[in-house]
C-alpha cells in the first residue's frame, strides 16, 4: 500500500501556487477529494483558536474554535454544488498529542456541518508503516494528488504535486481501504476527547514548537 509513492517524481509548489492550483482542479468536475492527514503536530499561526490554545488558554482555544462555522459552511456548500464529495480520515497516535486534541474540536465543528471525517488508530496501520508513515496528501479526484510539505518550524510551506494517473489511483485505493478501517468522528471524539484533561499551557508550547 502506497508503495510507489516513494520513488515517483513530482513538481514543488510554494504555498500561493498550490492554493492557487488546488482551487483551479477543484472546480473543474473532479468528482471526489480525499484527504489523509498523519502527522500529530501542526502550526497554524493565524488562527485565533491554534493561538490561543498555542498560548495555554484552552478554555479560549475551545470558545473559538467555532469562528470558522460561516466559512466551512460555505466551503461544504460549493462542494455541493460542484458536486465533490469530500472525504477526510484522521490518523491518531496514542497517547493523543496535545495538538490533536485541540484540533479534533475544531474539526467537530466541520462534521456537524457535515462535513465527512473518520479516525483511524495509528496503531491499526504499523504493518504498512514499517518503512515510512503512510503520506499526508489532498487527492483530488483522479486528476491530481498533493503532499502537503512543511517548514522546520512546522508551518505550512506548500507541496509536492503528483500527476501521474497509475499513482494517484493506487494513493486512491490505499486510502480507501484504511478509510474503511477508520471509525466515526463522534464515536472516537465521546470515548477518547472528551475525557481528556486539558493539555497544561508548557506542555502545548512543548508538543507543537518545530514538529511540523
């Protein structure tokens, strides 16, 4: 499973030109978007709730995490009218990152939305990772695939775009046999996230500075 990945050639975007690309295929009847997200310690310098929570004040983190309901909205709404089916899976390290603790907050907001978002338990695919963890990539329906890419720091610096139509449909099935294997956003979020103790202020500083 995504074993060509590896060795297959692609270009470098920065991050205005892979935005500006995403949102040129996006809307240009690819049918489906697939996410696959495995890394356990993102930056998102910017966003008042990463800020907050960033800065050790949870109670404020989990008070913003809402202030993009509007624009998730509207994001689901053009899928809609496009007709691209979004599919998002999660996969989650034991014990969870302080990270993606938070971060399972704010992406409750996008499944009650509706927004389509299953976890998978990092533990369930060490078979397959055994070499490398499994890519983090956006696949837009079989036209064109994204590996997200980042700087030392952890922040977002763009990404490497993959053409090549045998690779994006094996990225494809691989990422539709582990999304078969994950499970429901809110099944996991009521066991594993809401009992969880808020992450102390030096242990969200510690989790997050230079990891992705």
């Amino acid at each position: 499973m995504f074993d060509s990945f590896p060795s297959n050639s692609s270009e470098r975007l920065d991050r205005p030109r892979y935005h500006a690309d995403l949102g040129r295929f996006y809307s240009s009847g690819i049918g489906f978007l697939n996410k696959l997200e495995r890394g356990q310690h993102f930056q998102e310098r910017g966003f008042p709730s990463w800020e907050a929570f960033a800065d050790g004040d949870w109670e404020r983190a989990l008070s913003l995490a809402e202030e993009r309901r509007e624009e998730y909205a509207q994001e689901l709404r053009k899928a809609s009218r496009l007709g691209v089916a979004h599919r998002r899976l999660r996969v989650v390290e034991f014990p969870i990152t302080p990270y993606v603790q938070w971060e399972l907050f704010v992406l409750r907001v996008r499944v009650t939305l509706g927004d389509d978002i299953r976890i998978l338990d990092a533990h369930d695919i060490s078979n397959i990772e055994r070499a490398r963890p499994v890519p983090e990539v956006v696949i837009l329906g079989d036209v064109v695939m994204y590996e997200v890419v980042y700087d030392e720091d952890g922040n977002a610096a763009g990404a490497n775009r993959y053409t090549d139509r045998s690779l994006i449909r094996e990225t494809n099935a691989g990422f539709d046999t582990l999304y078969q294997r994950g499970e429901g956003f809110h099944d996991f979020f009521d066991r594993e996230i809401v009992t969880l103790t808020p992450p102390h202020a030096s242990g969200a500083s510690t989790g997050l500075r230079g990891s992705r």
